[in-house]
C-alpha cells in the first residue's frame, strides 16, 4: 500500500525553540494512524506544518506522492487534507449551515462578476450547496440547528460541526487534534463510535492527536509516538504500547508534572 | 556644502521634533498592540496649551516646558481611561476607529473655538551663531538638545527601572505578565502618560521653532510623526527615533528639490514602499500568531 | 412581529415596488413635484446608500478597517469629470454620462486592486495605515495636477446627476453587493472576518476574497464619488479628506455591520443627521466622531449589526417550509 501522506524529514523552529524535529512519519491510505505525545511534543505544530499553515523549517510534505509544503494552505485544504483545530475554531457569528457552506464553497466553480450578477451557473451552484449541506448535516445530527448561530450551539455539537465542516471540503485525509478534549469517558466511547462511522461512510483516512489511550489503542491502526519533537515509537497499538521508551517518556513526564 | 550642512541641521531639527511625537506612538503600540491616532491631535492641542499658559502668564521656557508637558499627560491619561480602557478586550477594530474618533474630536473642537491659526508669542529669544556659512541659532541647539535628552531620559527609564521594565514585559507577552502580579493598568495609564508628556514637550518645541500653530497641526504634523514610527517599526521605541530621523531628512531635502507641495506626497509613498518590502518597518519584528 | 416582515415577498411584489420607485424618481425629475432643496438631499441620500453599503463590504463584512474610501471617491470623481467635461464633454448625457460614471468606477476599482494586493502583505492595523497613507497620497497627489485644477478645484462638472440615475446607481450597487454577500465570495469575506486561518484550513483562498472585496468596495466607492461630482458640480481636493472617510464611516457603524439593510438604515440617518446639524459648522465634525466613539463604546456593530432585512436575502436561505416545526 502506497502512503497518502508522506513527512519526510520536517523540522519547525520557532526563533530558537525546536518545536518539530526531523520528524517522519508515513500515513496510509485508508488507515486512522494516531500521533500522541506529552503537552508541547510539537503534535499540533506538526498539524500546523501538514496543513500549510506553517512552511517547515526544513524538510517535505509529500500528499499522494506530491510536494504540498510551501503551498498555501487553501490549496492543500482544497487538495483534499481537512483539519479540526484544538481549541475550536469555528465562524461562530455565522449560522451552522453557513459554517459547512463556506468549506463546500472550495469546490464551486463560478466566478465573482458571475456572482455579482446573479449568472444561472452562481444561481444552481448556490441551490446545490445548500442541498448538499443541509444534507450533511443531516448525517451529523446537526440539521434542526442549521440556522443556529454556531457559537450558541453546546461544546459537544460545536465539536461535532466543525468535523462536518471539514467533511464538507471532500478531503481524502482528515486531521483531527483532540477529538476528544473536554469529553467525559461515556462521551469518548461515542465519539470512537461515530469516528469509526466517519472512516467508513466517508472511507476518509484520519490522522489524529489524542491524549486519550484508550480511544487511541483502540481507534488507531497505526500510531506514533511524539517527544520533544522527534518520532521516540511508531508501531502498531501493540508494539507502542510495549514500547520502553514510550513508557519511559510518559512516565517522565508524570514524575515531572503531576 | 555649506547650504547641505544648513539643511542638515534643519533636517535633525524637525527629526527630533518628529521622534518625541513617534515615540507616543511606538510605546502605545507597544503595549496596547494599537494604534492611538488620536496623538497627533494630542501634540497639536498641547502647542495650545502653551499659547493660553503664555497668554495667562509669561512664564519662562523651562516653566512653560514642564507645565505643558504636565498637562498633556494628563489629557493623555484622560483619553486612556474614558475611551480605550472600556475597550481593551473589544475586537481591535474598534479601539482604532476610537482613536480615530477621539482625533477628530480633539481637532475639531480645537478648530471651532480658534478658526484661525494663531502666532505663538516668543518663548525663547534665540541667538545666531555663524560658523563659516552655516547658521545655527541657540534655538535649534536647545530644540536638538531637549529632544536628545528626553529620549536618553526615556531610554534609561525603560531599560533600567521596574516600571520600565514591566512596560517591556507586558509589551513582549500580553496573556501570562498579567497574571504575574504587574499591574497592567498602572502600566497603561503610564504608558499614556509618558507618551502624551513627550508628545506635550513636542509641541512647546515645535510652538518655538515654526510659531504659527493651527488645529490642523495634528494631521499635518503627528501623522507625519506616526508615519516616521511605522517607518521605524511601530512598537519599536528605538526605530522610533530612527525613523523620526529618516523622515526629517527626507522632507527637508525633498523641499530642496521638488515643490513643497510634493512633500506629503513624498513622504506617504515612502511609508507604502517601506509597508510594501519591510512591512515591519526599519527595526520591527513580526509576531507569529499561535494556532 | 408580522410575517411580512420575516420573509421576502414574492419576487413580482419587490419588481412593482422597485418599478414603482424608479418611476417615481423619473416623475418627479420630469414634473418638478418636489422643491430643489428635498431632492437634494434625496440625491444625497443615494449617495450615500452607495457609499455606506460600499465600504460595509470591507469594513462591516469582512471585519477590516479601511479610511480610505474617500480617496476612492475622490478618484470617481475626478476621472468621470475629466470624461464628461475634457474628453467626451460634446456628447449626449444619456450615454456620457454613464460612461463617465463606470470609467470613475473602474479606476477606482483598479485601485482598489493594488490596496488589495498589498494588503495581503500586513495585518489588520497596518491596513489602516495603507489606507490612510492612501488617501493622504491621492489627494496631494491631485492638488499636483494642475490639468485637474490642483488645489483649487475642478470647475464647472454638468449637473448630470439626476435623481433617477441616482436610484438607478444605488439599486444596482445593492442588488450587486447583496448577489456578492449571498456567494460563497461573500462567505468567504465573512470567515476572513470571523477566523482568517480557519478560513484558509477550509479552503477559502482568502487572497481572492479580499480582493473581491475591495475591488468591488473601491469600484462602487468611485461610482458615488462620480454622482457626487455631477451633483456638486465643483470638486477639490479638500473635499476627500479624513473627515469624509470619518462620515462614511458612522453612517457604516451606526446602521450596523454586515448588513445591506443597516447600511440604508445608517445612510438614512447620516443624511439626515447632517442636515439638521448643518448650522452647527464646524462643531458638526465634532459631534460626527463623538457619536463614532459613543457607538463603539456602546454598540459596536451598530444598529442592524450583522442582522438582515429579509427583503435583501435571497428566498433560498430561508428555511424550507417543510422544515418548520
Ligand atoms: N507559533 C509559535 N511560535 C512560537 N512557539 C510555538 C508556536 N507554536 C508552537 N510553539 C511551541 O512549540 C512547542 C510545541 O507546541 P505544540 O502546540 O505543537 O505542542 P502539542 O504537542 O500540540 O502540545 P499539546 O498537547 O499541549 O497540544 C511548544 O513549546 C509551543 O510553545
Ligand atoms: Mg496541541
């Protein structure tokens, strides 16, 4: 099997802090591979460089064999890799459906003046995205708050939504930091629920940050193991779980911490 | 030569001027991360406020220095407190159109009570000195040397007190010194304070080198200021004077070869080519915005 | 509240009504039905409509703050003076004057395009300093020209700017802007506004965004600023200034941000406010700005801020019937 994302040799460096350090690490198609890693690990920045965000330091990011780093970051959302931020990020004055509208909007095709004059083609493009939209959120169980503010919707289903906002770009790989952040355990065993309904629906293959082992070892196919920005594992749950070094740095990291 | 070092003297002049206003500037944004449009107007009524205190009473340089400079604090502090505190955690958007606001308010108001522009009474009687074709008056020497000294003053007091120095703290990281026990509105209000103070000497200066003053002075002369901090990096208090410098040069030898009415156009097409190639400025760092 | 109200009438009622008023606007033209001074300050009040819903889309929509739309108006005004008093000034109004009229828009717009342009370079406040360094350039720049009148001003413009060619302008710059807003362009203007690095995660190639939203602000900006010069029929540089952009801007955030109805509500007000306080003189220009802070202390998004007048939304984002509970 080929990969569909490929790091290759990625560092960031802010001033003099190393957040992301010749990180590598491979994602195959159709797999969830999960990165975890203590707090700081460099996990999000990895995401932040992935998505364009960011233009690494150092190294590639190569999508479906391509070079994606240095791209701006409409692009590669366009190109097929969608993301979930940590801390929400939702357009949360605009409506729910508005908020999925606005990511579907990537593949519309007419122009501007076209708009500004009300051409068919602008017309029809509208009347389908909202119709596909509405639709999506249906599956997401977000259709009755779809003129709902996005902000007033409760922390759950904002999470919720901007899963289906990103769904809503057709992306082929999807990025998710902490899914399940905030979320008690019974929320988690849903939330492993409805991911691994996303991963089939949608045959979308994911790629996620998540403090939280147990959704981690067993939601994931493959994962990776993340400290001081560099790779320290990468395995299966199995081989990660036993690893000595992965327990050596969350161990570490509890002494120091907690 | 001799005419190129007169202007350079008049170049530093008006620099030092420009670098006591830009300064007000480049601390307020410094620390607030916004841009108080309403200085200009602030160092153009402080240039009224030493007309009335002379009108009232004729009190010597030094006195008039101080006392204008005591008040212009003040009105800065004012401004602070009533407009932009209320707005601290506002989108930004809106502490700039009340800066904005509060410009116009200032220079409007002091437009309608003085239509006209007024003549300055003589603060300072200077005396001419002539060194083979050059000539400098003990004016622009005392304007050059307040100017100098205010900002090593000012230099010395960021670098080397407490206040100063939780001034940079809250400048450099505005989410963590806040809850280190640094009193941010204290900071603020002082910020303020010094800032509208130098603009406040500014405007004494400024009253004594070319005394003719009008409302209009904000806009033709603070924003030339605020444009010589962008320059130099807003933020920046060094790239301040800096700038100041650069675009005193600059106006004064465009004025030796184009029209003077081609100076404002110089001096704004300067500040988009610098925004265009160095949209930090001369010394500014741009900030990354955590995701 | 009554339904009418909550949902756009048919599109037969809003074409009548829309007829209705153009043919209004032609009758009174014709038939003097009302006295010089009211449809005056009806043409400035189209103007102004122009103006306010034009800097919306950069101020209001997209969440940016530009002072320069003045200096947009003033390139309107002086490039559609030039057309129809230099260069095209023997021909008939009817087709010189909307010439006249899209040339001052389209030099405006292509302006409009470099202030875009640079904009990408610099964050939000710097944008503000653009702009003003933008309008302090254009209008020094024209007081250069002495083929425009310099600093004197631009002399004897045609009073073309009739009522009707006013509501005809002001119609279609609200009904251009409302298809814009209503796209996924004017999406993407609003998530620039909302979250500029979640709207690019999403897609939103927010470079085009913005230039579509300032192109398309600074092109209708130099429209009104084209009446505006066949109203007054005398123009100078002075006339573009800070203050000018400072009156667009309260009529922006008073009617509220984001919002077609706002912008009309707040030109409305504007225009009226401005004629009662006329013989205040220069107080007025302070009174102005402190009802701009007052606003922003304790309304920021104005009166309609980012709400809709339903008659300006298209019939397709309303909630299909069959949903209602
Ligand atoms: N834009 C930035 N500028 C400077 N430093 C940054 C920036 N973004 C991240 N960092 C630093 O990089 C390091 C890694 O941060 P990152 O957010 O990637 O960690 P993480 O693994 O996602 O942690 P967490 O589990 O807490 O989310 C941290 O020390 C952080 O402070
Ligand atoms: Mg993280």
């Amino acid at each position: 099997m080929s990969a569909l994302l490929e790091v290759r040799d990625v560092t960031m460096r802010f001033g003099g802090l190393v957040a992301v350090a010749d990180l590598n690490l491979e994602v195959t198609q159709g797999h969830a591979h999960g990165i975890i890693g203590p707090n700081g690990a460099g996990k999000t920045t990895a995401f932040n460089v992935i998505t364009g965000i960011y233009t690494p330091t150092a190294g590639d990011v190569l999508f479906r064999g391509e070079i994606i780093s240095g791209r701006r970051p409409s692009a590669i959302a366009r190109g097929g890799i969608a993301r979930t931020f940590q801390n929400i990020r939702l357009f949360r004055d605009l409506t729910v459906l508005d908020n999925v509208r606005i990511a579907h909007d990537a593949h519309a095709r007419y122009s501007w003046p076209g708009a500004m004059v009300q051409l068919p083609s602008a017309r029809r493009a509208e009347q389908e995205s909202i119709e596909h939209c509405t639709d999506l959120l249906e599956k997401f169980g977000l259709v009755d708050a779809a003129y709902e503010r996005a902000g007033d919707l409760p922390y759950g289903s904002q999470r919720r939504l901007e899963i289906a906002r990103a769904m809503a770009l057709q992306p082929s790989l999807l990025l998710l930091d902490e899914p399940a952040a905030g979320m008690n355990s019974a929320e988690t065993l849903k939330l492993v629920e409805f991911l691994g309904w996303l991963r089939d629906h949608f045959s979308v293959t994911m790629l996620l940050i998540e403090h939280h082992m147990q959704l981690v070892m067993t939601f994931c196919d493959r994962i990776t193991v993340l400290d001081f920005g560099k790779t320290i594992a990468e395995g299966s749950p199995d081989e990660v779980r036993n690893d000595p070094k992965v327990i050596e740095a969350y161990l570490g990291q509890e002494d120091g911490h907690e | 030569m001799d005419y190129f070092a007169q202007q350079a003297i008049n170049a530093v002049q008006l620099g030092s001027i420009y670098a006591l206003i830009a300064l007000g500037y480049s601390m307020v944004y410094g620390v607030l991360v916004m841009i108080n449009f309403a200085h200009g107007d602030v160092f153009m009524v402080s240039s009224f406020f030493c007309f009335l205190l002379l009108l009232v009473l004729p009190v010597p340089f030094g006195a008039a220095l101080i006392i204008v400079m005591l008040a212009t604090a003040i009105l800065g502090v004012a401004i602070e407190r009533l407009a932009y505190r209320p707005l601290r955690n506002a989108p930004r958007v809106s502490a700039i159109i009340t800066a904005l606001g509060c410009g116009l308010v200032i220079q409007n108001t002091t437009l309608s009570l003085s239509p006209y522009s007024q003549r300055m009474p003589e603060l300072f009687v200077p005396v001419l000195q002539h060194f083979g074709g050059v000539t400098v008056s003990s004016l622009q020497v005392l304007i050059i040397g307040v100017s100098v000294g205010l900002m090593i003053a000012l230099d010395f007091f960021i670098r080397k007190t407490r206040y100063g120095m939780a001034m940079r703290a809250i400048a450099q990281d505005r989410i963590s010194v806040p809850l280190m026990g640094v009193p941010v509105n204290q900071i603020i209000a002082m910020t303020f304070a010094i800032g509208a103070a130098l603009g406040g000497a500014a405007g004494v200066l400024y009253a004594s080198a070319y005394p003719v003053i009008s409302a209009t002075m904000g806009v033709l002369v603070g924003w030339k200021a605020f444009v010589a901090a962008v320059i130099g990096g807003i933020g920046n208090v060094r790239g301040a004077v800096l700038g100041a410098y650069v675009l005193g040069a600059v106006e004064v030898f465009t004025v030796t070869i184009l029209p003077s009415t081609y100076r404002d156009l110089v001096v704004y097409s300067l500040l988009l080519v610098i925004l265009v190639f160095k949209p930090y400025g001369l010394l500014g760092r741009p900030s990354v915005q955590k995701v | 509240m009554m339904r009418w109200f909550k949902q756009p009438p048919p599109r037969g009622v809003l074409l009548a009504l829309l007829a209705a008023g153009l043919a209004a606007c032609f009758a009174i033209e014709q038939f003097g039905l009302v006295d010089d001074y009211v449809r005056f300050v009806l043409i400035t009040l189209g103007i102004n409509i122009i103006l306010c819903v034009s800097l919306n889309l950069v101020n209001g929509w997209m969440g940016e703050f530009s002072v320069g739309h003045a200096g947009f108006m003033a390139l309107g005004a002086y490039l559609s003076a030039c057309v129809s008093v230099k260069w095209l000034g023997w021909g008939d109004p009817l087709w010189m004057f909307p010439l006249a009229v899209m040339a001052g828009g389209l030099l405006a717009g292509a302006v409009g395009l470099l202030l875009g342009l640079l904009s990408f370079k610099t964050r939000g406040d710097y944008l503000a300093i653009i702009t003003l360094a933008f309008l302090m350039i254009v209008k020094s720049g024209i007081e250069n020209i002495p083929y425009v009148g310099g600093p004197r001003g631009f002399l004897g413009i045609g009073n073309h700017t009739t009522l009707l060619w006013t509501a005809v302008w002001t119609v279609l710059t609200l009904w251009a802007i409302r298809n814009l807003v209503y796209s996924r362009f004017g999406r993407g203007i609003v998530a620039v506004r909302e979250d500029e690095i979640a709207a690019n995660a999403m897609g939103v190639d927010t470079r085009k965004a913005k230039l579509a939203a300032f192109v398309v602000s600074s092109f209708f900006g130099g429209v009104a600023g084209a009446l505006f010069a066949h109203q007054l029929q005398f123009i100078n540089p002075g006339v573009f200034d800070i203050v000018k952009s400072t009156e667009i801007l309260v009529m922006v955030y008073l009617g509220g941000i984001g919002s077609l109805g706002g912008s009309i509500l707040g030109a409305a007000a504007f225009t009226i406010l401005a004629q009662v306080l006329q013989p205040l003189g220069t107080w007025r220009m302070v009174i102005l700005p402190l009802i701009l802070v007052l606003l922003m202390l304790f309304r920021p998004r104005g009166i309609m801020g980012m709400r809709e007048f339903p008659w300006f939304v298209p019939r397709r984002e309303f909630p299909a019937k069959e949903d209602k509970k």
